[in-house]
C-alpha cells in the first residue's frame, strides 16, 4: 500500500513519551530504559506499517497521527477493525503468543511511531514493570471491544451500527468545532462500511438521510457530529425509528 517507514530520530528523548497514559506514573529513568532500543520513523499516508501475516518481529507505539488496522475476511474483502490514536501501543502480537501479525495496520495520515524489536519485549517486562502492565491493559480493552463490535454485527440492524461506529470515533477521536464533534483524521464512506460490515451504497444513504435530519454533516473524508443524543438515541434504538 506504499512506502516503508523512513527512519527519521535517534537519541529519542523521555519527552516524548512522558505524558502518555501508556507511561503514567513512569520514573524518567524508567523512561529512558523504555526509550533505549526504541527507533522513530515516519510513515506516509496510506502506507503499510506492518502487513496481515507478515512475521510479527517488532511492536509499536503511535507518536503521532492514526492508523488504521485492517483484517480481510475468508472471502477475500477488507475490513477495518479499529483505529489506534496517539499514545496507543499496537502490533503488540508477542504479548499474544503470535508469530506474525493478525491484522495490517496502515497509516491513515502521516504518522510518527515508534518502533521496538521483539528482543525488548521481555527486558522492558522484567526492568519496567508498568510498561507490561499497559501492554496488557490495552490487549484487555481492545477484546471488550472485539467482543461488544461481534455482538453488534449479530444482533443490530445496520442503521445501529453504523450510529455505534460514529460514536465509538467521536470518542476516541473527536474534536469540538462550532458545529459539533468532528471525527478529528480523514475518514470516508466505504471506510465506514468496512467497519460495519455494509455496502458503501447503505452508509451513503444512512448518512445522508440523517444530514438532512442535522444529525450528522458530512464532506470528502469528513464527518461531523452535530447531534451526539440524536446519535446516540438510534444506535440504541429509541429514536423513534
């Protein structure tokens, strides 16, 4: 899907990390040990940072920007299963026991991670205690998520989920404007129906049946929420519908 990352950094400073939930409570020594075998490159849009079944020898940290993780389905079409925000680890396949990676994560803009071999992974288990204990924290977190978006795609209409997949980005990446909550990083139609397991055709029709209800606005790769309670009420079924 497009270029390699490009090494940028070295002599990656505690800075950088300092203030991520990821690391809080972290001593600046701790820090540093986390940071030692630590790499920084940057990552085009639309580029992969690692591939689906590719050999799962390093795990992640997002700096800056989104990635997106796409899985494809036994009958070959692509489906997107989450986005990781700044702050976040991803590609964390050895915490799992995976010799290689489950899912391909792309950059959705421009993005700055970093990178750890697999060699570190039991160093920073054993010297940086809270390091691990994020690891997990975040494997836990992303299986409650796994499991409430299998239970949706089995039980709710696709209006619901839809509504529940804009919500779930409003929180995780909102941004207040005078109009609403926009999703703060590009995101387009079929990208929604690759969440949701719909056809473009339905998400186009669902979106802009609630823009002329001022539930949503939305443009090229752009959505906005202007009525959160209204979005809310459908994707739990008590607006009325």
């Amino acid at each position: 899907m497009g270029q390699t990352g490009r090494i940028f950094m070295s002599g990656l400073d505690r800075s950088l990390i300092a203030d991520l939930p990821a690391f809080a409570g972290m001593t600046g020594e701790a820090l540093d040990l986390v940071l030692q075998g630590a790499r920084s490159t940057r990552h085009a849009k639309n580029s992969d940072i690692f591939a689906e079944g590719g050999i799962a020898d390093h795990f992640f940290l997002l700096l800056s920007g989104h990635v997106r993780v796409v899985r494809t389905t036994p009958e070959g079409e692509q489906m997107i299963a989450r986005y990781i925000n700044e702050g976040e680890l991803f590609g964390i396949a050895i915490a799992m026991g995976l010799a290689v990676y489950p899912a391909s994560a792309v950059a959705a803009v421009d993005c700055v991670v970093l990178t750890w071999p697999n060699s570190e992974w039991q160093k920073l288990q054993e010297t940086v205690p809270g390091f691990g204990a994020a690891a997990y924290r975040t494997i836990g977190g992303r299986l409650q998520e796994t499991q409430n978006r299998v239970m949706e795609m089995s039980t709710e209409q696709v209006e619901q989920r839809v509504a529940h997949a804009l919500l779930r980005l409003v929180n995780q990446a909102g941004r207040k404007t005078e109009n609403g909550v926009e999703i703060d990083f590009p995101i387009s139609r079929q990208d929604i129906a690759e969440m949701t397991g719909t056809t473009l055709h339905t998400v186009s029709r669902l979106l802009s049946a609630w823009e002329s209800e001022g539930v949503v606005a939305s443009g090229r790769q752009k959505v906005t929420v202007t009525d959160p309670h209204r979005l809310m009420l459908i994707a739990e079924r008590r607006a009325g519908r």
